[in-house]
C-alpha cells in the first residue's frame, strides 16, 4: 500500500479485500488505535499531567503498579468496551476477565493486552509501550469466561504493539506480515511508514539482562558465554548488546536491524514457582506472531511459542526471540 496511507485506510483497504468482513474488525483495531493515541498523549505528557510515580498498588502477579500501568488500562477498556467489537477483555492489570456491562452490544473478537509494557522505565522517561492480541470469540456468549481465552497463539486473528519512544509507532499484523505506522500528532492520524517489515536471518547483537547470569541453564549460559568470546570464541564474530528493558523496544529494534531478545527461565523465577518473566498471553503470543510473521522465530528454547496450550490468561514462559539462524543455534543448544 502507499507509503503515508493512514492506518483507517489501510485498515478499510484491507477489509475490502476480505471476505464476508462486515467491518468489526475494522472497528476494533480503530479502537485500539485510539486507545494507543490516548495512552502516547498521557505517556507523553508524563509529569505535566501528575501520572508519573507509583499507584501504591499491586497487580495480580504481585507486582508495584506504576499510576500510568492502572490508567492506561482504563484507557484500554474505556476505548473497547462499548462500541460492539469486543465480547470481553483481559489484560495484565485486571485479575479476571472484564466482561462487559448488561445492555451493551457482543462484538465478535477478544482482546487481551499488556496496557503499559516496561512500566519500570516510564519514571526516567525510557521508552514504553501496549501490546495487544486479538482472538475471535465464542459465538453466542455474553460473558465469555477466562477459558475462552486460553487459545494457542497461532489463533490470533491480529496482533500489535504501540512504542511509545522518540516517535510513537504502530506495529500491525493481521497474518499477511508486519506494517510500521507512525504518529502524525498534528493531525492526530496513524501514517504508514514500513511495510513487508522481514527481520534479517543473521545477526550480531542480543538482547538479556545479564544480571540474572548464575541462574540461566546451561544452554543460554553457553550461547552467552559464546557471544562474549566474540571473534575468537566458536561463533567467529563480535557481538554487541543492548537491553532497554522495555519489551517492545527491545522487539522494535530487532525487527528493524535484527537481532535476539532473552528473558529465559531461570533458578531465581523457578523458586518463585514462575515458568518465565514474561506472560504468555499479552506478551509472548502477540510478540511471537508479529515475529514470526516477520520470518523470526519464538521459542521458549524448546517449544514454539505460539504453539503452547495455555493454562491461564496471566501464565508465564520463557521467551527467546528474532533473527532466525541464531534462534535455530540456540534451540539447538537447547536440544543437546
Ligand atoms: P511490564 O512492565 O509490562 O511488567 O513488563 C516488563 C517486562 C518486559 O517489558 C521487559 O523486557 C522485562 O520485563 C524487563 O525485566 P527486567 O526488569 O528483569 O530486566
Ligand atoms: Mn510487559
Ligand atoms: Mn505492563
């Protein structure tokens, strides 16, 4: 499509060219368009509006929640809930399943969403952002339970990220590859900027907190370890890292220049009786689609992301993610 087509466009565009599309889809990611401009205006703004700082409460993972973590999830539900697209909503702030009010029209899709990802960085003004995963709904059902939700990734039907950085982009996928837009604020409009977006197979940069270093296994140990020995270590060439700490801007860079993200299981998480950092839900399902539809792959380091059987919308895993060839050679370390 043309280069500086606006996000509704494409969106109608796109819908013309599906069949039996009766527009709700269309609607739904207009929604999650405006709750992504609402939430990079207030991201944006930051100290002038109050809404940095923490909320002086916990999620249901048990984590400090940043005041911006709880309004952003406002945010997210205000801009879903009532214009029918929707049947019900999870996200990582909401213990259960949101369901909508009596009255209110059943759309056809789900939506689960990380409202603020990297929350930890918004108090230094690091780059943030959303990711939401779109399901399709039971047919029928008012108030669709948390087992409705519990479908494996390569159900999703769409998948995106906000990043809220320098610029605020939009990263898309429906399954026909991955669209970049970007924020015209003047005039308040998604524009897209990169289409085809495909991650190169080979790459010298990786992304981990080595912080949690003694508590990897073996196979990440080795890779690392590989990594740091550089040219004259096994792999034959210099590596540079980075880690933002801001999943979606990790996941940014690397679709752009290619590149791998780790944030595997380790022995601190398992004794906290956690499978991983990350949850599987609004954080690795979404991610994995848009990577894999951008030829990286996703792995847990011995399973394919989006194919694990779901057990609960906040569930965790490992997550090992981009540039294809080097995933293969991790996946393989994890193999031997
Ligand atoms: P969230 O802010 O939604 O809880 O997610 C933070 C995640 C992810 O974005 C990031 O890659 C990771 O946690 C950072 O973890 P560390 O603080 O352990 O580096
Ligand atoms: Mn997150
Ligand atoms: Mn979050």
């Amino acid at each position: 499509m043309r280069i500086g087509t606006t996000l509704s466009n494409y969106i109608i565009e796109n819908q013309r060219h599906t069949h039996g599309a009766t527009g709700q889809f269309t609607g739904l990611l207009n929604d999650l368009a405006v709750a992504c401009k609402k939430i990079a205006d207030l991201v944006n703004k930051g100290d002038l509006l109050n809404v940095l700082g923490s909320a002086d409460s916990e999620n249901v993972q048990g984590e400090q929640q940043k005041k911006l973590d709880v309004i952003s999830n406002l945010v997210f539900i205000e801009a879903l809930h009532h214009n029918g697209h929707v049947a019900a909503l999870a996200s990582e702030e909401m213990d259960e399943v949101y369901h909508l009010p009596s009255g209110i029209p059943r759309g056809k899709y789900l939506v689960l969403a990380d409202p603020l990802d990297g929350s930890s960085n918004i108090d230094v003004n690091v780059s943030v952002g959303t990711i939401f995963s779109v399901l399709k709904a039971p047919e029928g059902v008012d108030y669709p339970a948390e087992q409705d939700f519990l479908k494996p990734g390569t159900e999703q039907v769409a998948a995106g990220y906000c990043l809220y950085g320098p610029s605020t982009m939009l990263v898309l996928t429906t399954g026909q590859g991955v669209s970049m837009f970007t924020l015209n604020r003047d005039f308040g409009e998604f524009l897209l900027t990169h289409e085809n977006i495909m991650i190169p197979a080979d790459t010298n940069e990786f992304a981990i907190n080595t912080s949690n270093q003694r508590f990897w296994e073996p196979p990440v140990q080795r890779f690392i370890d590989e990594c740091l020995r550089g040219q004259d270590g096994p792999l034959g060439k210099d590596f540079n890292m980075r880690w933002v700490a801001s999943m979606v801007a990790d996941v940014h860079r690397i679709l752009n220049r290619g590149g791998l993200f780790l944030y595997p299981i380790d022995a601190k998480l398992s004794a906290k009786g956690q499978a991983g950092k990350l949850r599987l839900m609004y954080e690795a399902n979404p991610i994995a689609f848009i990577i894999e539809q951008a030829g990286g792959l996703c792995t847990t380091g011995r399973e394919r992301i989006m194919t694990l059987a779901p057990e609960s919308i906040h569930q965790r895993v490992p997550v090992i993610l981009g540039s294809r060839n080097e995933v293969e050679r991790i996946i393989g370390y994890h193999s031997e």
